[in-house]
C-alpha cells in the first residue's frame, strides 16, 4: 500500500499535515465503481471499437480466410538484408553514390544493431592491431627461441581500419553522424605480457612494429618500469606478485567503439537520404528470377497476407550468421563449400565507477600456451549508451546458432553435401578449440574470477556479472592451398559470378573494417559498371586515400606523412585525439 493507517498519526517523524493531506490524495488516485469512467453507457456493441460490418476481401471467400490479400509486390534498385553495421554501411555509402536508387533494408528484430553491432554483443574495440597478439603470428629460431613476429596481418588490419576513421571523418562533417563522444571514445590499447615467455613475446612484438609509420607511435614498458606501469595501468599491477615480470606497449591512437549506436546513426542517415528500413520482417527466401533481377521473398506479421516479393537488381546480405543461409537459399556456386562454425559465451561485467575509473583502457594478453587464436581474453574499457563500465572475456561456448536470436536448427540447416568435408577436416584439425570452449562451458564462477584475476589481481567477486555476449559464426571453407576443410579466423566477402548478389561471412574484426569491406563490395560488383567511374571522385572524397588502382584499405603507397595526417584530421574531427 503507498499509504498506511499509521502514515496518518502524528508522530515525531510524521507531520501532522500528512493526516490532512492523505484522504484527498486515496481519492484522486482511486476510483468506485459510480465514476463515470467505469460507466459502460450501454451493452456492448460491435467488436473491438468498430460496430459497422467488416468489407468482404477483393478476390473472393478465400483471399478473405487466408489473410485478406495477395502478397505484396515491389521492386526497388537494391536491398539490404540485415540491418547491422556492414549493411549501415554499403547502404548508406551506395544511397549518397546513387541518390535516385530505390533502396529497401530488412530486419527482423525490432531496431537496427542488435545482434552482432550492439554494444554488449561484441568488445567494442577499434580492431588497428595496437595491442591484439593473434594478428602477430611468431617466427622461431631452429632452437625453438622466438626470433621475431610477422607484421603483415597486423599492417592490413591498421591500414583498414584507418579507412574507417576516413569515413567517418566525412560522415561527422557531413553531418550524417551525430556527436562523436556518442558512439566512440579515445581509449589507450596496451599489449600485456606475463611471465617470462610473454614478456619475450611482447618486446619481440615492439621491436617489429615500431618502425613502421603506422605504430610508430607505441611505447614500451619493461619489466622494470614499476612505476610507469602503474600509471598505464594500475589495476593490472596493484596485487600482482611483485616477482612476476610484466611487460607492456601502448598506442594511444586506439578506440572503443559502440558499434550499436554507431549502427543505429548510420541508419538513420541512410533513411534521411531516402533509404527504406523495414523492421520486424523476416526474409523467408532468396532466389534469381529469369529477368536476372533477385526476388527477395519477406513475410510479417500483418493485416494483410504478411507476404511480399520484392524485385531488386543488387542484394547485399549483410545478415550475420544468417547470411550463410541466405546465401545457400540463392543457390550461387560461390557459396559451395563454405560452412559456419557458431561460437558464443559470456562476458564478465563491472559497474563499479571506482574500479572502472582506474582502467580507462583496453588490455590484449596472449592466450594460453597452444590456445587458438580466438581465445586471446582481454579486459577493455567500454562505453555502451553512456555507460562506463569493464568487459572481461570473452568466456566461450557452444551453440548451433548462428545468431543470438537464431534458431537451435541453424547450424543444421547450413549442412550441405557439398560442405560435409570441410566442416569434419576443419573441426579435426581444430580439436583445441572444442576443448577450450568445453573448459569454459564447466568453468565455475570461481574459476571465471581467476581468469580475471590474472590480469586484475585485486579483482573482487561482488564487482563482476556474468551477461551473454553475442554469436560469432567463424568461416570454414576449403583451404585454396591443399583443398582441405580449414577454419578461417575474420571476414569473407562472398560475391555472385555476375555481381548482383554479395554477402559478408565470418566475424572479427567485422565491424572495425566495415568500410574496407563496403568499399570491396562496391569495387567486386561495381566495379565494371559505368556507374563506378562516376562514383570514384565521390569515394575519394569519402576516404581520401582510397585508390581505384590498389585493394580496398591497401595503403601501402601511402607516405608516413600522409599517415600522420590521417591519425591527426581524423583524430580532431572524430575527437579522439591521445591524451
């Protein structure tokens, strides 16, 4: 009850006034039975608030039984099937290509980035491989000793992701994207190492790094540099047995991002320009008419039939791990072979404004010794709706999904004769992952907290909650090399022989790379078009050092001038510039 008998005597702690106050305030906020708004005025009439006869349906007794009319037809330029980042993106960037295109974009949940693109469904890193040890694989001395890393991977993820920033540079001035402290925040990325072997590891890193323009800017921290440790991160060091030797580099040109609302801002631009986005609708199939155009079958739940078929020339499936089965649903030979390995988990949660105040960063560690790549866990700073808070895991687990809000029966409906092979040789050539994701699955809350202790020490159990993260649906694929079943760690942009249908497989670094991967979805299924050479000084524009003539997010002829310039432009505009 809001109010008591008691509430209305006077005591010490309750005025007197609450006696006067309280009979008035039971009647305004109740109601007997002779008010006039529970007078029915009358016996019910009619259904609902209609009372005349419902029309007959055009077309007869049975359109009228089986949902009232045909099913809808439309045709538009292109649809986007998805409406996470990589569809915001190629839609938004192809909408200010091509203002006059039709455009329509189909999701089935309630909003736009919520699978994979929300905030707590992936670790909202800025992927510029400053601090990330799976894109530096080792280089061994015949007696076993680390010689070096390779720097390759690590150059092509910083190099997209700079074309990402470009982007988003134009976007913000543009004024296509809101403010930027919404959706992305400067956030030192800090390399850890613990004990001796990682320690090794992680100067080897630094010294093959450094001297390429793009980490030219990462510091080191040696083992001895207690102090300067503790101000690069001091949680990492508070508690920490004082005879375990630590090593540590940093970059402070890294991000985190809320991909959620980057998504979201990125959608709504795409409308204000003309685009259509149509939520709560499920694309049911997928296939190629004679006409060559692409019929996209959707149903909803309407008045209607909740049926349509809508007619485009170029569909992008940009659905997660539902774009293998949309693929598989189109029917183009490209896909064949391709299957989806699902991985899930839970990330570990702190709330506490006293400890996440001390960690405004993001910490990388390898994994445990034979681990796979995936497994690498780090500790991130994170903002999330304008929620601060730290992200420990990820914590790994099984699932036959292929999104959060999949079905049970995904994975099985992705089995195909012609990917049978690959899926058994890529999981037996892969038996440490299962194991790994096993341990984790019976891993005890205890046992969680002393994952997190490792690179937290003083880490307190009350501080920490356990919530689902998202659905990644690595690739597996022949390997080009021996034909064998692989599993591929990334993204895969899958294109149709003509260039009229395009999908994008797989998971990290997606979302940081989503226009590296927009921009080689234009190049692949564009790129012998008329249209394309009318879009090339508009996509200059867009990421200025883009080059028609070199793979998208290629920056290799870029000078270490023109780099700086990138980090400082992008870092002014998207306020992002190290503090």
């Amino acid at each position: 009850q809001a109010f008591s008998s008691s509430a209305c005597i006077p005591s010490s702690r309750a005025p007197l006034s609450c006696n006067m106050a309280a009979p008035s305030l039971e009647k305004r906020l109740s109601a007997a039975a002779d008010d006039s708004i529970n007078q029915l005025g009358g016996s019910f009439r009619g259904s609902s608030m209609r009372v005349e006869k419902s029309k007959p349906a055009p077309g007869g007794w049975c359109q009228g039984i089986c949902g009232g009319v045909p099913p809808k037809e439309r045709e538009v330029d292109v649809i986007l099937i998805g409406a996470g980042v990589m569809s915001a993106t190629v839609g938004l960037m192809l909408k200010e290509l091509e203002p006059n295109w039709k455009m329509m974009m189909f999701e089935r949940l309630g909003a736009p980035g919520e699978e994979s693109s929300n905030g707590f469904n992936n670790a909202g890193t800025g992927h510029a491989g400053f601090m990330e040890p799976n894109y530096t694989k080792e280089v061994k001395n015949s007696d076993g000793s680390l010689k070096t890393v390779t720097t390759d991977k690590v150059e092509h993820v910083c190099e997209q992701f700079l074309s990402s920033r470009q982007y988003w540079d134009y976007l913000t001035k543009t004024g296509k994207l809101p403010k930027p402290d919404t959706w992305i925040h400067q956030t030192n990325h800090i390399a850890l190492g613990v004990g001796k072997d990682q320690v090794e590891f992680i100067k080897k890193r630094y010294e093959a790094m450094k001297s390429h323009p793009l980490f030219s800017s990462m510091e080191i921290c040696l083992p001895e540099e207690k102090e300067k440790a503790k101000q690069w991160a001091p949680l990492i060091v508070k508690g920490r047995d004082p005879t375990e030797p630590i090593c540590m580099t940093k970059v402070s040109h890294g991000t985190d991002v809320d991909y959620g609302a980057l998504t979201k801002a990125k959608i709504t631009a795409f409308q204000e320009l003309g685009g259509d986005l149509r939520l709560h609708t499920e694309v049911t199939d997928l296939k190629k008419n004679k006409d060559g155009k692409w019929v996209v079958t959707t149903k909803v739940n309407g008045a209607g039939s909740g049926w349509a078929y809508n007619k485009a020339k170029f569909v992008f499936v940009g659905a997660g791990g539902w774009a293998l089965l949309m693929l598989q649903k189109a029917g183009i030979p490209e896909v064949n072979g391709y299957m989806a390995l699902p991985v899930t988990g839970d990330w570990a949660i702190c709330q506490n404004p006293e400890v996440v105040s001390q960690h405004k960063v993001k910490v990388y560690a390898p994994g445990a010794p034979g681990a796979p790549p995936m497994s690498m866990p780090h500790l991130d700073y994170r903002t999330i709706g304008g929620k601060e808070v730290l992200l420990f895991g990820p914590f790994g687990s099984m699932t036959m999904k292929f999104l959060r809000y999949g079905s049970v029966t995904d994975a099985f409906k992705a089995l195909k004769p012609h990917n049978l092979l690959p899926t058994a040789g890529a999981l037996s050539r892969n038996l440490s992952l299962a194991v790994m994701l096993m341990k984790d699955v019976f891993k005890s809350a205890m046992g969680k907290l002393q994952d997190i202790r490792h690179y937290y020490p003083e880490a307190d159990p009350d501080d920490w909650v356990f919530i689902p993260a998202g659905v990644r649906a690595q690739i597996i694929k022949k390997d080009p090399k021996t034909g064998k079943g692989m599993l591929q760690f990334g993204t895969e942009v899958v294109t149709g022989a003509n260039g009229t249908i395009c999908g994008l497989l797989g998971a990290s670094p997606g979302a940081s790379t989503c226009v590296s991967i927009a921009l080689d979805v234009i190049e692949k299924c564009f790129g012998s078009s008329p249209e394309f050479k009318k879009w090339s000084p508009k996509l200059k524009e867009m990421i200025p050092s883009w080059s028609p003539d070199v793979a998208a997010g290629d920056m290799k002829k870029v000078t270490p001038d023109v780099v700086n310039n990138i980090y400082k432009t992008t870092g002014a505009t998207l306020k992002i510039t190290p503090k």
